[in-house]
C-alpha cells in the first residue's frame, strides 16, 4: 500500500460526494460511526486509525447500506483519480 496516498483528503472527498447526494446530516453521521474515523461537523475527516484499505471499504459500505450499489457509481472516480499509480481497491 503507497503511503504517499492522503487518505483523510481521500475519506473527505467521499463524504463531500455524499452531502450533495443524501445531505449533511445522513452524509456525515454514517461517516462518524465509523469508529477508526475523526470527522468534523462539517464532515472533514480530521484523523483515522488503522489500515487506510479497511477504512475506505467501511466508508463506502456504509453508503451503500442506504441506497446499495448504485452509490458506488458517485464514489468510484475519487477513488480512480486518488488510485493512480496506487493500489486502492474497492472490496464491497
């Protein structure tokens, strides 16, 4: 795994991605119950603990258990532009 990848800017995206498609308030309580994320009010991920992978998949789980796969198709071109020349998968 490339630790050169900043993944809170990578985690913040996705949540931004979320406000706009199911508003702050959803977007941003399914990110912080994420426990091995810090995120702001505002929903900007301040910190995280862990393996960054583990991470990226609970976050994007986390969106798909509201409106399933379709979800997938707001986050895969963050991750696509954060994963060049980098090993980022998503495993849902």
């Amino acid at each position: 795994m490339n630790e050169s990848i900043n993944y809170k800017e990578l985690y913040t995206e996705i949540i931004t991605r979320q406000v706009v498609i199911l508003g702050s308030r959803l977007a941003i309580t399914k990110a912080k119950s994420i426990s091995s994320l810090v995120v702001s009010e505002s929903g900007q991920v301040i910190d995280y603990q862990g393996d960054p992978q583990k991470i990226l998949n609970d976050l994007i789980s986390v969106y798909v258990s509201i409106f399933g796969t379709i979800v997938l198709e707001s986050i895969k071109p963050i991750v696509e532009n954060f994963s060049e020349n980098n090993n980022i998968t998503i495993k849902i």
